[in-house]
C-alpha cells in the first residue's frame, strides 16, 4: 500500500529548502490569512526533553502577496500544493479560500480550525468549515486539535459542513519553564508542543475519527520513523505528515517512506472504505 508523506504546515519552508520539499508527494504551506501577519514577539520556538514548543502566531505576508509573489515560486517545484488558511473569523476564512479557489496551481486547501498560539475564531469550526465549503470547489481538509474533548463528534460536524477530508493532529499546548527564573521560556507563555510524545495522542483522534466519519485523514504528531507511520495508517491514516522529526532531519521523508513500504504486514485500516489521498485531492 503506497502511503503519501506530506510536511505538517509550517514545519518545512519549500523556497528555502525546494530539493527536500520535492522529496513530499505534496507540500503543505506556511497557515495563510487575510491579512499580513509579523506574529507573536520572540523567543518563540524553544527545544524541550522530548520535542519541542512553538508560539510563531501565524506570521504570513498576507493572502494578497502569497498568491502574487509566493505562489508563482512554489508552483515551479512541481509538486501538489496545499495550502494552510487561517482567520479570525469564517468571513476571513471564506475570503481567502475565494481567492485560492481562483488558482490553478492550488490542489487542496487545508483549513487551520486549531492553531493554539492564536485567538480563536468566534463561529465553531463547523460554521468556518462550511463559509469556506461555499466559497471554493477545491478539496478542504479540517486540521483539528487534540485538545478536543469530544473529537469524533467534532469531525462529523466538519465532514457535514463540507469537509472532504481531516488533518490530525495540530499542536498541543504546553509550557516550558526556565529553571533560573521560573519564568516561561517562550515570550508569549504556553505554545504549541510537538514531537515524539504527541504520537499516542495523535493515535487515539485519528482511531477516534477514522470510525466516526468516512473521510480520509492526513496523520501527523511525533511521526519520526516508518514505524510511527504504521501507527498511524493502522490507526486509519490514509497519509502520512511529517513536523518536527524535519528540524534534525530534511530527508525524513524517504527514509520514512522507505521504512514504511518495507514493514511487515498490512495494517487494518486497509481493510476499510476509505478514499485515497490523491483520490480526495480531487474530489
């Protein structure tokens, strides 16, 4: 069974890295909004034991310079292109996903309903999910928290407002403590923890949706090993997202792809109906 790899959003920069972004069978962009963002003051991305927290806030130049000058370069690379958006309300998440849907270049937009370094929106991520439904006939996946209490229920809810497929899991948030001082370590306090122990975590959502709606579901969290992977796709992954494991290694892609197409065995969820991830893309 061939398992695409993508990079978590914001966990790889394509312009700066394009031989490693070219090892993804698609690339996930930077989260975009409506307008410029500079992001949250520094220090924000600290290492702690087993991973690392991040509290970027969403820096981007703003929808109207991705699509003019962002997106002409990255569509050089030759590789599908999703695109992470972002609001503060679905108004603003419509409006961007109108003028994405204008692109040709775009294949799938990846709607962040769960950033932990920003403030929410004020609509529920059903209401977002279904502006942004109305405002484009691209692929729309719902990256969603691990923070959720009721998970599965909120994944119904997104595949009912048009979804068309999840990405599991964002971030969790987490604090770091600078011993001296006792104060926290990241300007803005808490951020967003990912590394190896978000693994289980990411596990249980993705078991949790995988049987609760009929999507197919981009997994990520702690993946730094094909058999990481294979937790992940027997979980009931249809694709695999790589985030921090990048930082200390650029071509985690092909190693874990290869890892993964030589374990033993084929997991359990290829025994269900899911859709491809290609298969989705072009829904």
């Amino acid at each position: 069974m061939s398992v695409p790899i993508l990079n978590a959003s914001g966990c790889l920069d394509a312009l700066v890295a394009p031989d490693v972004a070219r090892t993804l069978d698609a690339f996930v962009t930077k989260t975009v909004t409506l307008l410029p963002r500079e992001g949250n003051p520094p220090p924000r991305i600290a290492e702690v034991e087993h991973g690392m927290l991040n509290s970027i806030g969403l820096q981007n130049p703003g929808i109207d310079a991705f699509v003019s000058e962002a997106l002409p370069a990255l569509a050089e690379l030759g590789v599908p292109l999703w695109v992470s958006v972002g609001g503060f309300s679905a108004r603003e998440y419509a409006h961007v996903c109108e003028r994405l849907d204008e692109c040709e270049d775009v294949t799938t937009i990846e709607l962040n309903l769960s950033c932990p370094n920003v403030e929410e929106a004020a609509e529920t991520a059903a209401e977002i999910t279904r502006a942004a439904r109305a405002a484009t006939s691209k692929p729309l996946y719902a990256k969603l928290s691990p923070a959720t209490w009721d998970l599965a229920a909120l994944a119904r809810a997104v595949a009912e407002a048009g979804a068309d497929g999840l990405s599991l899991v964002n971030t969790i948030r987490g604090l770091a403590l600078d011993p001296a001082t006792g104060r926290p370590v990241l300007a803005r306090g808490a951020g967003g923890y990912s590394g190896p122990a978000l693994l289980p975590i990411a596990a249980a959502c993705i078991h949790a949706c995988a049987h609760a709606v009929d999507l197919p579901i981009v997994g990520m969290g702690g993946v730094a090993s094909g058999a990481d992977a294979a937790m992940l796709v027997a979980a009931g992954a249809s694709a695999i997202a790589i985030g921090t494991a990048l930082f200390a290694d650029p071509l985690a892609a092909e190693r874990i792809r290869a890892e993964l197409a030589s374990a033993v065995g084929t997991p359990p969820a290829a025994d269900r109906d899911s859709r491809s991830l290609s298969q989705a893309s072009s829904a």
